[in-house]
C-alpha cells in the first residue's frame, strides 16, 4: 500500500496542472478520465477526494511533454526530482507517466520533430 503522504504532496502540483487544463465551461464527461483514474486505482495509487482533475490535468502535461520529445523516462525522472522529497516514488510516478501516455496520448507524434527521440 502507498504512503498516504503521496497524496497530499501530488496535490499541489496537480492542482497547477489542473488550473491549466480545466475552464468555467460546462464539464463533459470524459472516458479517458476515468479510464486513466481506474489504471492509478488498480496499481494502488490513492489521492485526497476532489483532486481527479489535478491527476488528469498532470496526465495532459504529460503528453504534452511527450509530444515535445521528451522520453517517458525523462519526464519521470523530472516529476520524481520534485516529488521524491516528499515520498513519492518513481515507481508510482512511472505509474503516472505510463497511464497517461497509454489513455491520453497513444502513439502521439512530435511537433518538434529534430527533437524526439522515438516515444
């Protein structure tokens, strides 16, 4: 079972993640979302209540980091550089990376092309 502390210090970069994808628009209800959600669950991740959209608005960063060209594996070295202080893994953060870049970004291709390095 994870450390239930992963959770407090996930929220606050995934509350900024969020800010940046969420709106005041009428929220439509995405599959993706609780697709990515059910993947954390089924590894044993765990978060606070009402902090799913600071998960997914990571997840989108994540893909957007993909696209940029970006490895998998540098992302998750970068998220667990933040996080490893306050006991997040890189196992879970890996976690994280794969689950996003399998529901929201499968096979994406590179707007910076000179800059990718097969994703």
């Amino acid at each position: 079972m994870r450390a239930p502390r992963w959770l407090a210090s996930l929220t606050i970069l995934m509350m900024a993640g969020a800010a940046l994808v969420s709106s005041a628009a009428i929220a439509t209800a995405d599959p993706r979302d609780d697709a990515y959600l059910a993947q954390l669950r089924a590894v044993g991740l765990t978060w606070p209540p009402k902090t799913e959209e600071a998960l997914i608005g990571e997840a989108h960063l994540i893909c957007y980091d993909l696209t940029w060209g970006w490895t998998p594996q540098q992302i998750a070295d970068d998220v667990h550089a933040h996080l490893n202080a306050r006991g997040v893994t890189l196992l879970d953060v890996g976690t994280m990376v794969n689950a996003a870049h399998s529901t929201y970004c499968p096979g994406n291709d590179c707007d910076a092309p000179t800059l990718c390095t097969g994703i």
